[in-house]
C-alpha cells in the first residue's frame, strides 16, 4: 500500500515540485495550501506523514501542527522553514515536530528524511493496544474483539484510540473533545454521548462485558472489570 503524505506549502509552485518529486517515488499525495484547508483535510483522512511549511494563510503552521499533536502524537510532521528561522525550528521541534527541513532545499535531501522519518515511524507502529479481548491496531487500523473484526468510522476510531490510551482514566467530555474533536470544535458536547453510544454498540457484542463505563457527573472511563 502506498505511503500517503498531506503537503501543506501556500507556495503552489513548490507544492507542486514536491507532489511531482513525491509521486516519483511512489508516494500518494494531497496538498493544502491554507492552514485551515490543511486541518480539514488532516482531520478528514489518515496520513503517514504531513509535510508543514511554517508560513501559511488563515493559520501558521506551528498552529496547525499544536493543533494536531493535541489529540495525535503519532502522525510524522516534517516542518519547512525558512533559512533564518531558529524560533520556528525550536518551537517545532517543541510541538512534537519529528524533523525540519530549511529552504530553499535540494530535494534528494528533503526525500531521504522522508524516508528517515517513515522508517522511524514504521518500527514504532508495532504497539497493539488492548483491553482485555479488544485490540486495536494503529497501523493497520483493524480493531477487533474476541475473533470478530469490527468497521469503525475515522472519527469512532480515533476516539477509541483516545480512550484505550487513557484505559482506567476518567476522562470528562471537555477533555474528549478537545482530544479527538480538537480545540476549535463549537459544537455541542452532547457528540461525545452519541459516538461513544455508537461505539458500545460496536465493541460490545450481546453477552460480552462491557468496556466503557459511565461515571455520572463526570464522563466514561475504558476498563476491564475483573
């Protein structure tokens, strides 16, 4: 299966050069020329890597990037600066930027760190995340239960990620939101009862324990009862 990198550049002719160089290689891609563009499509599909420049129109890319490492600290980000640019670099790097590349660059350096981070990425994708009989790859993106496999929705996935990474935590609906929803959700909290009613119904097959508790007054917590 093809490596799916998201190219987030306001410049559309370097944009273009690297989905061109990208593709080569035999790379998938998307670009987004706008930081709210680029958070749409971040939100709306999975990605292996995302290539950020710092500058963008709407949002910079060091919101952006705060932004998606608030509920997701796997996704590889390599950062595009400027030459003169060490604050940017910095805080990138402090943000959970995986490595930066200053312009103007030659491209075989920019694909060698490609390649450097996706390897990275790659021999830490093994972890399997389990409560009791469920399982969730973060890789592949299978969940399963017992012997059955269960279809989750991006976002029904994403939010059970949050939880089995927070197993036995009582996490409130605020904290959910931001996490999975993001910071810039105005919506009412009431979706974190709706999706995690769809999930219950997904995971929790009739006769099997369930898994994610409500805590009145508070939120849910994903336990095992013993």
């Amino acid at each position: 299966m093809k490596k799916k990198i998201l190219i987030v550049e306001d410049e559309e002719k370097i944009a273009r050069v690297l989905e061109l160089e990208l593709g080569f290689e035999g790379y998938e891609t998307d670009k987004a020329f706008s930081g709210y563009s680029a958070l749409e499509k971040y939100r709306g599909e999975s990605w292996d890597l995302i290539l950020l420049d710092v500058m963008l129109p709407e949002m910079t890319g060091i919101e952006l990037l705060r932004r998606i490492r608030s509920s997701d600290s796997s996704t590889p980000v390599i950062m595009l600066t400027a030459k003169d640019s060490v604050e940017d670099k910095v805080s990138g790097l402090d943000l959970g930027a995986n490595d930066y590349i200053t312009k103007p660059f030659q491209i075989e350096e920019l694909l060698a760190r490609v390649r450097a981070v996706l390897r990275t990425k790659r021999s830490e994708d093994t972890q399997v995340l389990k409560a009791g009989d469920l399982e969730l790859n973060e890789q592949t993106r299978e969940v399963r239960r017992g012997s059955s496999e269960i279809e989750l929705t991006p976002r029904e996935f994403d939010l059970l990620v949050y939880l089995l990474k927070n197993m036995k935590q009582v996490l409130n609906r605020e904290q959910i939101l931001n996490a999975v929803w993001g910071y810039d959700y105005y919506g009412d909290t009431n979706v974190v009862d709706v999706y995690i009613r769809y999930i219950r119904k997904k995971i929790d097959p009739d006769g099997a324990a369930p898994l994610i508790h409500t805590v009145r007054g508070v939120g849910y917590v994903l336990k095992v009862n013993e």
